[in-house]
C-alpha cells in the first residue's frame, strides 16, 4: 500500500459507539473504580484489566509515558512497582505530579487519574516481592532498568548469574533499588463511548486528600 493510501485509510477509521451510558456512578469514585475494573477483569477480549498508561513529567517538563501494572488499590491511591532508578522514578523524583490512563477499548471505556505519587514503605515493597514467581524477583536484579544496555547477551548473563546465586526455590531478596509508588488522586474521570460522539464523562475532582470528592459531568 502508498504512503497516500496508507493516510486514507488512517482517516478513515472510525467506530460507532453503543447506547449504553453513564445515567449514575457512585459518589465514591473508588467504588466506581473498582466495578469498573472487575468488568474489565471478567471481559474476555481484554488482555490485562490491570495494564495503565503511566505518564511524567521531569524537572525540564519532557514528558514520557509506558505501560505499567496496577497492584493494589489501597490506602486512598492506585499503588505500582518499578526499579527506583528506571526513568519514571527518575522523573517523578522531580515532579510528582503523574496521570494514569486504564484504556479499556474493547468496553469503550477509559478511566484517567492525576494526581501525587509517592514511595511505599519499604515493607509494603517487600512483602508485595515476596508474593512475585521466581523469574520476575531474579529479573528485578538483572535488569538495570532504563540503563543502556550493550546486546541482549549483557542482560542474559545478568539474568543467568543471579539466578545461579538465588535458584529455584531460595528465598530472593528484594533488591533496594526496587518498590513501589503509590498514586494518591486528585480528580478521577470516567469516560463512556456513546453514539454520534456524544460520549459521557463523568469527573470526580478534590482540592486535597482530605476533602469530600465532587461529581461533574463534562462536554465530550
């Protein structure tokens, strides 16, 4: 196919939104959230209900995104793991201020959370690494996450030395430059795909983690 018949294809796409919308949410957004997620948990064609679009900002306002996993919805926030000297904890050591985007397509549906991000207890990490398979606590030692990395081999060998020195079976420690963030949220916002694009959005917003959310619809 051209390049031209390429783009006419591009501008071309388009989908037609169903009938059901949102008449009623709960007023608490966590309670919204979390019917949200077990409909996407039980729906067949998504493939990890849990997957989110994480995006930052540095301290010179680049902003980068990547898609993480959500662990624990818990103590009021959305909590994810991560190498702390990968780039997104760089990036959120210089401004905290984060968004996550759960793009369940195949429901037509979005949720998009901004609000603080902040480190977990080192005990919360550990006993979340605790719980990891095997492969996944040996790969969080191999992996020196968002360094530059010479060939596949490197990262390999990486992973052959610490499994040799944790096998199978042993109990593996978590490494200190390994936790978690947990996202504390400002504003919340629930978005239905409708017909003719007049798509429902519903936001929940709070001027601090201490007051009472509001609940207003929003022009799609």
């Amino acid at each position: 196919m051209t390049e031209s018949g390429i783009r006419a294809k591009i501008s071309a796409m388009r989908r037609s939104y169903g009938e059901v919308g949102l008449e009623k949410l709960p007023t608490d957004p966590f309670v919204a959230f979390e019917e949200w997620m077990a409909a996407a948990a039980a729906n067949e064609i998504i493939v990890e209900a849990n997957a989110m679009v994480l995006s930052t900002a540095d301290g010179s306002g680049e902003i980068t995104t990547r898609t993480v996993l959500l662990k624990d919805i818990s103590q009021g926030g959305f909590t994810f793991f991560t190498n702390y000297s990968s780039r997104k904890a760089q990036a959120i050591a210089m401004n905290s201020q984060v968004t996550l985007l759960f793009p369940w397509y195949a429901m037509e549906r979005q949720v998009i959370i901004s609000g603080q991000a902040d480190k977990i207890s080192r005990e919360e990490s550990e006993s979340y690494f605790a719980t990891r398979p095997w492969s996944s606590q040996i790969g969080a030692w191999a992996s020196a996450q968002s360094a530059p990395l010479a060939s596949r081999e490197e990262l390999e060998m990486r992973f052959k030395g610490a499994s040799e020195k944790w096998p199978e079976g042993s109990v593996v420690p978590t490494p200190p430059h390994w936790g978690g963030f947990r996202v504390i949220p400002d504003s919340i916002e629930f978005w239905q795909g409708r017909y003719s694009r007049l798509h429902d959005r519903i936001r929940y917003h709070r001027s601090d983690a201490k007051s009472d959310w509001e609940m207003q619809r929003y022009f799609p």
